[in-house]
C-alpha cells in the first residue's frame, strides 16, 4: 500500500503560512519504515479539492488529507469528500457527543450555563458533520474529531493536532504495515559526465534489478564538490548491493571518475 498526502488550504499556496505537514509525515512514515509515495497541494477550491479526493478514494493508498475540515465558509473539505463519494453529510453521533462536550467544559471553565440550542453551539456542530459511513479519528488536543472513510483520513490544517491523530492513525489502522516498505540508497559522486551518456547504464539496472529504482541528481555548483552527478540506486534493502555492484561495475566500464559513496 502507498501512503498518500493532501494539504489543503489557499493560505499555504499564497505563502501567508509555511507547510509543516510534508516534513512531518515524511519523518513519521520514516519512524515506522514506511514512505511517502506522492503529495499533493490545493487551493481552497471546492472543484480541485473534490478532484483530489476523487483520486484519493480510487487509488486504494493510505491517504491523509489536511486543512478545511472546520466549519467557516472557507472550509470545503468535509462536502468535497462527500461530493467526490456520492454520499451524504451528516451528523456523526459520536462526532456530536465529543462536541457537545467540550463546548459544556468551555462553558463550565468560563462559568457561564450551556445552552445547546445557542446559535453558536448548533453552528458549532457542522465540526461534526461527516460523509455518510465515516468514522472518527480521536483529537487528543480539543476533542474535536477528524474523520476516516475508507483508506483516506481527514485531519484538521492545525499541525499540533494533525500530527498526533495522523501518529494514531499509523500505528492503530496501519501497525501491520510498519517496516514493511523500509528502503534505502546506495550512491555515489561522479565527476566529469553527463547524464545523457549514463542514461544507457541507468535503464539497464533497472531492467535487470526487479523493484530497484535508479536516480541521478546533478549539481553545477555544489560547494565541495562543484559540477557532478548523483548517481545512485534506492529501493528494499535486500535487494540494492546486487544493483549497486553492476551500477558500480557500469561506470567503470565506462571509465568514469567517481568520488565519494553515499548510503542513506
């Protein structure tokens, strides 16, 4: 199974707020031996956000989906969800419950009565609207849940909130996984070439390499190592010395001058 990233919100693609949410998953899939397979950004529109989870829910990937899940007139996902799966939005009991408590210890904490039929109380509730058949995900921050339907899960923009309910999701739905998809890299330094005439090499590791990805990375003014070439193989690690080896073997027969190795 791949793992998957949405991040919604026109705040991070105007640059009125720097994304936390990438770096982050990437380090807690890293944590559990699991990777990130793809990601994805969008704006807070409602046709490119049902579009995006539209091939969230066809993909069969684990994928979580951050921002827009409140309920101000800028927040879209929770209908683009239900949009892009042909359901209803209603009202998820236990969404409704959690709610509804914490706006009792808000208003117990202020010393003021709660009135659940208060305007604002019944608006707050559209928190707990969900497609129909999701389930929640716990908010250990304020009580407020996300939502799950199928492999996609639903948090809120907020980074001290998405990131401990994305940790549950991995380690409760998807524990089983853990060290599954663990990869590595083997690479090294060439000088002096061009990626055209190491393309031949590349394609034939990769042919003979089942599962092994090959990848070239140059750089024309790196401060050690000036104009040069990253060339270097990634995929299980039982399965890269083989590829390495003949990716070593291949530069050398091609008389390449090579410098330091790498292994990540």
């Amino acid at each position: 199974m791949n793992f998957g990233l949405i991040i919604v919100g026109d705040e991070i693609l105007s640059g009125k707020r720097q994304d936390q949410h990438l770096p982050k998953v990437i380090e807690l899939l890293g944590a559990r031996g699991l990777s990130l397979a793809w990601a994805r950004y969008v704006g807070d529109d409602r046709r490119l956000i049902t579009e995006a989870l539209r091939h969230a829910f066809a993909s069969g990937d684990a994928v979580f989906s951050c921002g827009g899940i409140g309920a101000t007139p800028d927040d879209h996902t929770r209908q683009c969800a239900a949009a892009a799966l042909g359901v209803a939005l209603e009202l998820h009991p236990e969404a409704k419950a959690l709610i509804t408590q914490r706006m009792q210890d808000r208003a117990a904490e202020k010393g003021l009565p709660f009135d659940a039929d208060a305007p604002d109380n019944i608006h707050r509730l559209n928190m707990g609207v969900f497609p129909a058949g999701a389930s929640i995900i716990a908010n250990p921050y304020n009580q407020i849940p996300g939502f799950t339907v199928g492999e996609v899960h639903f948090v809120p923009g907020f980074p001290v909130m998405a990131h401990p309910m994305i940790e549950t999701v991995l380690d409760t739905r998807y524990r089983a996984l853990h060290g599954s998809l663990r990869e590595a890299e083997y690479s090294v330094i060439v000088y002096g070439s061009i990626e055209a005439a190491l393309t031949p090499l590349m394609e034939a590791v990769e042919r003979d390499h089942a599962g092994v990805r090959v990848f070239s990375l140059p750089s024309v003014d790196h401060p050690v190592h000036g104009r040069h070439i990253e060339l270097g193989v990634k995929g299980g690690e039982t399965l890269l010395p083989a590829a390495y080896a003949a990716l070593r073997a291949g530069l050398a027969a091609l008389g390449a001058q090579t410098g330091p190795e790498l292994v990540r």
